[in-house]
C-alpha cells in the first residue's frame, strides 16, 4: 500500500511553521531538517485547525 502524500498544502504547513517558529529551519534547510517533534507540532496544530473548522459548520 502506498503513502499518500500531499494531503496538507505546502502553503499551510508554511503558515502553521511560520506560527510554531520552525519555518526559519524550512527556509534556509528544508523540511528534512526540521525535528520530528516539531513535524508532530505541525500535525498536531492542522488538525487542531480542522476539528476548529468542523465544530464552527
């Protein structure tokens, strides 16, 4: 079974970076250098974010 992949924009993981202030290491390094901890903080924040969007229907 394949991974699917791409299933948060790039522009919001940017915007929910730029929040956690981590998009300083995505800028000059890449995604592959930012923590796993801070790549679970971005997760953990997009869907904080869609059950927000989910309860405000």
């Amino acid at each position: 079974m394949s991974r699917n992949r791409g299933m948060m924009s790039e522009r919001l993981k940017e915007e929910i970076a730029k929040e956690l202030g981590v998009y300083n290491t995505v800028a000059t390094e890449g995604w592959g250098s930012v923590s796993s901890r801070d790549c679970g903080n971005i997760v953990k924040k997009a869907i904080e974010m869609a059950e927000r969007n989910l309860l405000n229907q």
